[in-house]
C-alpha cells in the first residue's frame, strides 16, 4: 500500500480512500491502480484517458497502457 495527499483541483477535501491490511503491505478496500490514478488526473485535465497517445520509439503508447482502469470518481467534487 502507499499513500498519497491530493490537494484542490477538484478533489474532496479532509478525507481518506481505502485501507490497507494490519502491516500495511497491500490494499484490502476501495483498492486504486496506479493507472487508476492517472485516469482520474487525466480526468480533471479534462483528457479522456482512452485517447491520450503519445510517441515513443517509433510506436504508439498509452499513459494507461490501454489496462483497465477507472476514474475514481468517490474522491472528486463533482457530483
């Protein structure tokens, strides 16, 4: 598991999402990807994750790797 302090720009304030186990080790509820994480930044820049590609070396790449993943929305403002 690890942590992470998010601040303004659209994200709810004076709250905590998900828990790890006893020791810390890994996410046991409301578990966040690392390309869950960067499918809800995206989505504050108001960029479409599924679209954004980028070059490099010569093939087309996908910051999510095109992985399943999510906006998570049970952090945001908006309704």
């Amino acid at each position: 598991g690890f942590t992470i302090w998010l601040a303004g720009g659209g994200i709810k304030g004076g709250m905590t999402y998900g828990q790890t186990d006893e020791f810390g080790h890994r996410a046991v509820v409301d578990r966040v990807s690392p390309n869950d994480y960067h499918a809800t930044l995206l989505h504050l820049f108001g960029i479409d994750h599924t679209q954004l590609m980028f070059h490099q070396n010569g093939q087309q790449q996908f910051l999510t790797d095109q992985k399943p993943c999510r906006v998570v929305r049970e952090i945001l403002k908006e309704s």
